[in-house]
DNA sequence: AAGTGGTCTAGACCACGCC
DNA sequence: GCGTGGTCTAGACCACTTC
C-alpha cells in the first residue's frame, strides 16, 4: 500500500478499463471521495488530475467528473510502455526472438546519440518481434555498458525495461520519441516479413533515468500495414 | 495576469525556450521559488510539476530541479496544437490553400465517427498546406454544423482553431491522435506533389470540447519523406 | 441557495542527497 | 544535520451549474 492518491488513482483506472464504470457515468464528488477514502480534498483531486490527464475522465466545473470513452478500445502506445506490456494488452500471441547481443564501439552518429565518447563500448540488441503468425518489428537497442553490466539472452527475450527496473535498481524516468518513415534496409528486407511493402516506420526512442542521463537509444522498425500510433492529448491553456 | 500558477510555470518555460536558462541549470529551491513569487510551496509545485510533465525540466528528490535540453530544438508535434501555431514555431515559409468548402450530408462511417445521425449536416473543410515551396500536406476537417453556425474561406486558410476559442465561445478540450501508414488516394496523388512515393501517413485527430462533446473530426495526410512526429512521455508509477 | 470543481494557503511529516 | 523534493491535511474563497 503505498501512495494514497495512486491508490484512487489505480481504483478508478481499473473500474474504468474493465467497464464496470459505463461512459458518461458521474463519479462521486471530491467531498464524497475524501469520505469515501478518507483523504484530504487536495489529494483526491490529485488523483482525478491524473485520471483526467491519462483520458479516464472528463472534469466539469460546477458539474462533476465524468467517465471519458476514448481509451476504452482503445491501447495507447503513448507513454512509456514495454513491448512486453503491450502484447498483453492487445492479448494476440506474439513471440520476441534475439538476432544479435554484443558489445559495440559506437560510431560517431551512435555516440553522439548517447552523449558518450567513441571508445566508451554500449551494448547492442537487435531483435524482431513476432505478431499473430507475422515477423513485423525489428528493434535495435543500444545501451550504455557501465550502466547495464550484465545482459544474457533470456532478459532479451523476455523484457530488458523489466529487467532494468527489478533487478537493477535503474529506474526510466521519461523518453522522447521521434516517428518518422524511411525506405527499408537491406537488414530490414532480411529480418521481416515486408510482403514488397516500400517502406519502413522508425519509430526511434530515447530513454533517460530519473537523474536525466540518457542511457538508451532504440530504434523500432515497423511495417507499415501493421503500425498504429494512438495519442490522448490535453489543450491547456 | 490571471493564473499563479501559470504565470510561473510560463516565466520559466519561456526562459526555458529562449535559452535564457540553459540545460543542466539548477533552479531554485521550492521555498525559494515561494519567497520570489509571494506563493505557497503548492503552487510553486504545481507550476514545477506542469514544467516536468512537459519535458522542461527534471526534478530529483534531494538535489533539485534542473532544466532539461531534450525538448530545445525539437517541436513536439504531441499535444494539441494547430498547424499555424506549428508552422510560427519551426519558422518556416508556410501556406494553407483551401480546396473546398460545403455542407454535406456524412455517410455512415463519418456519422459514427462524429456520434452523430446520418442526416446530419457536417462542415467538410479540405485544405492543402505548402511548406518550404512543397505541397505536401492534406488536410481534410468535418466539423459538426450545429456547433459551428459559420465558416468562410478567410477562415480556413487562417486557423479554424483560433476562429472557435476566439470569435465562438466554444473551447477545445482534449483530442485522440491516431496514425497510420496507407497507400496514396488518387486524391492525395492529385493535391499534393506525392513524387512518387507510394505510401501517405494520415494522423487522424478526434477533437473534443470541453463538455467532452466530439465536435471534428480531421484528417491529415502526410508525404511520407515530410512527415516528423515528436513525443515527450514520462513513465509513471 | 446549494453543490460542484479550480485555486491557494500555511502548515506538517517523510525520504533522499550531500557535507 | 541540513536542504531538497514528495505526500498530505484542513481549511479558505471563487466561479460555475443546477434548482
């Protein structure tokens, strides 16, 4: 049991996706949840903050908080989540399978990347991912070595963002992302299944610890057919 | 001069893009921040917490808040913002060319897609946007008739956004994204100079008031080569 | 007028980093 | 031990919606 708002918080996050709370549905007021919780006005309203943030629910001035149906069918790939995650979310089967694992001296591109010098070594993961029947996504991971000591084929396959959180004690604060579309590569060509499609999705992903140092680069390749980006966005101001 | 909290939290986001600040810089403590400003550590925080969220600075338990240089040189195309707000930040030569302008009657895929019945009138806004001497975007907007009584050609080629949150009263509240890769319409092959790219990436944007209310739905259709998206995502819990 | 969410305050205790 | 940010509280006033 540990944060009080994180408790509200997941409490209606989890109502809410297994659609014991309907869309349009009015949660109770923050006065009624800071009886119901027995929390302070200001922590309730954290928690609603976030539920509001992450597209749960809608806050109405003067009516109340009420159940959003946008993220309901829908899984964003917004935020920060593991491949590993992901798939059991959609719950098609999918199967990860490692190419190559191995120390690396950056080149100049890579280095720059990572903010590193050219003789300091990374790890590279290349490794494709396989969804209902077809191999779709090629990733390239590239992980600073002094921070990752330690890195077997098994972690690969199964999720290295859950290795890094559990048995290291790193812990990924945020990421920026970058889509873009290219033409394929001859590795790409190799490692996937492209059916003659022309072109690639890069969907390319710096990852930061929470003291800010950048410690990964990733570089996710995706067919086209098969890529899909869903994105809940608030206006403010 | 109306929010507190906002008003700190844009003091240090604009000294943030400007440079005035520049990355790694330690800010000031909260109690600090509270003295400058005559306001509680609250609010303090709650302005340090928007500037976190959207990748200004970092804070770190026990050491301090620091500005980050992730979001520098980058425009976020993530969150909601319109394309001439976009095309005044990347400074480029821009230009919106409106191809047509009606009411029409939905068909059944739009109606579900607005909530809205079959005979319904939408607005049906179709523009194309030149940037750098290429037309490379397409844009097609369908706003709920009902909701937006009047619509010229001034207006669209300036910005349908600023027209609802200044002119109406109508303010926009939160959208969901979604992109995919597709093949070219002989339309897109007609508007825009696809040079023989075989592929078009069309973000689809699902825009919402503030009473959660679906009012437009738009469709944006990218050449592949042109097409950059941005996301700065924070891993939570 | 009553109920709702939005902002703000002045305190409190805690966990963490640093010296 | 001191300064830092993270959580939480019990109140206050305001603007808005509903009746």
């Amino acid at each position: 049991m540990d944060n009080k708002y994180l408790t509200i918080y997941r409490d209606f996050a989890e109502r809410i996706e297994s659609g014991q709370l309907r869309v349009r549905t009015k949660l109770p007021s923050e006065h009624e949840l800071t009886q119901l919780y027995g929390a302070s006005r200001e922590t309730v309203r954290k928690a609603l903050n976030l539920l509001a943030e992450n597209g749960y629910i809608q806050k109405v001035k003067g009516r109340g908080s009420f159940v959003l149906g946008v993220n309901r069918f829908e899984f964003p790939v917004s935020g920060l989540v593991s491949f590993k995650e992901l798939a059991a979310r959609i719950g098609k089967e999918s199967r990860t399978r490692l190419v190559s694992l191995e120390t690396v001296a950056p080149n100049r591109e890579l280095a720059d990347l990572l903010h590193i010098r050219a003789n300091q070594p990374v790890w590279e993961v290349v490794r494709t991912r396989t969804i209902g029947g077809e191999t779709i996504i090629l990733d390239k991971d590239y992980l600073r070595r002094d921070l990752v000591p330690k890195l077997t084929k098994a972690i690969c396959e199964d999720s290295i963002y859950e290795y890094l959180e559990r048995t290291l004690d790193q812990s990924i604060s945020f990421a920026k992302k970058v889509i873009t579309v290219e033409e394929p590569t001859p590795e790409d060509q190799d490692l996937l299944e492209m059916k003659g499609y022309p072109m690639i999705v890069v969907v390319q992903n710096h990852v930061y610890l929470e003291d800010a140092t950048l410690f990964q680069y990733t570089e996710s390749r995706h067919r086209p057919d098969k890529f899909r980006f869903v994105d809940f966005a608030r206006r403010h101001q």
